[in-house]
C-alpha cells in the first residue's frame, strides 16, 4: 500500500495494486462484513466488526442465536440469519427473534431462505410484518442479477414491499460491475455489495452455477482467456474498484476460503 497527497483534494488517499494497475483508492469508511456458517470456529474470524450466521436448511434456530451469543461475548456484531421459508410458525419466530434479542443481537437480516417453505411463511414480507422485530437493524436481499426461484417482476415488487421494514440491503455475490451499479442506483436505501473472498477461477465459476448468478458467470467466462493462472485465487479489489464509488459496503461470501479471506483483508489493511 502507498499513501499519495491528492493536490486537488487537499487529502491523503490510499492507493493500492491489482491487476488493473497502482491507480485508485479506497476510501477510509470502507467497510466489509463476513459471512459464516455454524462450523466456522471463531478464533479464525478476521477483525471486522459484522459476522453475519447463516441459518441453512435444517438447522436449528436455537444454534444460531447461540452462536450469535458467543460472537457478542468475542466482541463483534452478530447479524444471524432469519430465513423466512425455514421458520415453521410464529411461535417459533418469537423464541427465535426473543433468544437473539435477549443475547445481545442488535441486527438481522431476513430473507426468504430455501426454496421450500417447512411451514407457515413462504416469504421475508410475512415475518417482518409481525413487528417482531422492532428495534433491530434489519437488512433485506437483493438480487442485481435477478433469481432463479421468482421472475423479476415480482422480486421488483417484492424488494418495493420490504424497503418500509429495512435500513439497508445486502445483495447476492456478484462479479459483474454494471448490474450493481445499476442496481444500487435505483434503491433508496444503503447497499451492502455482495463479494466473494479470494476464490480459484474454476471455483468461482461452479458457485456461479449454484446460486444462479447469470450475469456474473457470463463475466466470469467472457473473462477467463485474460487470466494468468486458473489456480491463482482472484482479487476482490478488481471489482470494489469498479463500485466504490457506488457504495462503501461490502459483504463477502467466503465459501469456506476463510484463511485467504483473512490474508486478503489484513494485506490490503481492511481488518
């Protein structure tokens, strides 16, 4: 890393080198959030302050909100997942949202989970019009790219419906630089980027294919002939440099690379 006086603002600016060259910076409220699964051991988390917990199909909301606890006690901010299509029934939603708040949760993100309701609720609307949720930090999703569960008519509608609940939005992965800026320039409220941490080519590529993330497998592919070594992990600096001025957040996806996500955040002085 390199700090140059920008003579024009008057300021230091902090520049950095990828693949596209030593030529931008990152701004200083750069902030980045770290996604986990119930698996992950804590003592390999970087420093960032948000951890947000998955809660995959068949887990148990109770090991969520008391792995949501053990974050509080280690000092960060947990933000758990409350995916709405794997809740059975609002008796559960209360003991879930009650075990978290009482734990110290201050945020949540609510989205509408597997594809496959296991009880009561079929989307995030549904759980966030109980009101129980009052007093959270709330964070919905958003899909620059689209889905493939739902047309983007109704995800349109649908994203319309859960702003009046929400304080911010956290997208899926992407790589593609223009559906995001698109994306981010229609929205009213703060958008989180979704970024996955240093990944191999063919990796990124097999995720693309799992998540439905049509544009960005595209880029990917369109991509592949100018890169130097498909084993070489990629660099997330690529595509912050093509949004930051967008957006400050950013939410990484690590899909199990923690260890190159940590060296990824500590070399480039984000953690």
């Amino acid at each position: 890393m390199c700090r140059l006086c920008d003579s024009n603002q008057g300021h230091l600016q902090e520049y950095f080198w990828t693949s596209h060259g030593f030529d931008w910076y990152i701004p200083k409220n750069m902030n980045f959030s770290l996604e986990i699964t119930m698996k992950t051991d804590l003592s390999d988390l970087p420093k960032v302050k948000d951890v947000y917990i998955t809660m995959l199909p068949g887990h148990d909301f109770k090991e969520v909100a008391i792995k949501a606890k053990e974050l509080v006690q280690s000092g960060f901010n947990p933000v758990p997942h409350f995916p709405a299509r794997s809740i059975k029934n609002l008796n559960e939603l209360k003991q879930y949202v009650s075990m978290c708040k009482d734990f110290g949760v201050k945020q949540a993100l609510v989205i509408g989970g597997s594809s496959e309701p296991i009880g009561d609720y079929h989307c995030s609307l549904q759980i966030l019009e109980t009101g129980l949720f009052d007093g959270l930090k709330i964070g919905i999703a958003g899909h620059p790219e689209g889905s493939p569960d739902i047309s983007d008519s109704d995800l349109e509608k649908a994203m319309n419906d859960k702003k009046p609940f929400a304080d911010y939005i956290v997208t899926q992965w992407l790589l593609d630089p223009e559906p995001i800026n698109k994306f981010i320039s229609k929205q009213s409220l703060p958008v989180h980027v979704g970024i996955t941490g240093p990944l191999k080519l063919t990796s990124l590529i097999k995720f693309a294919n799992i998540v439905g993330a049509k544009n960005s497998l595209n880029f990917i592919k369109s991509n592949a002939a100018k890169a130097v070594n498909l084993i070489k992990p990629s660099d997330p600096n690529d595509l912050i440099q093509q949004v930051k001025k967008s957006t400050a957040y950013f939410h990484i996806y690590t899909f199990g690379g923690l260890k190159e996500t940590n060296k990824w955040l500590v070399k480039n002085n984000y953690a």
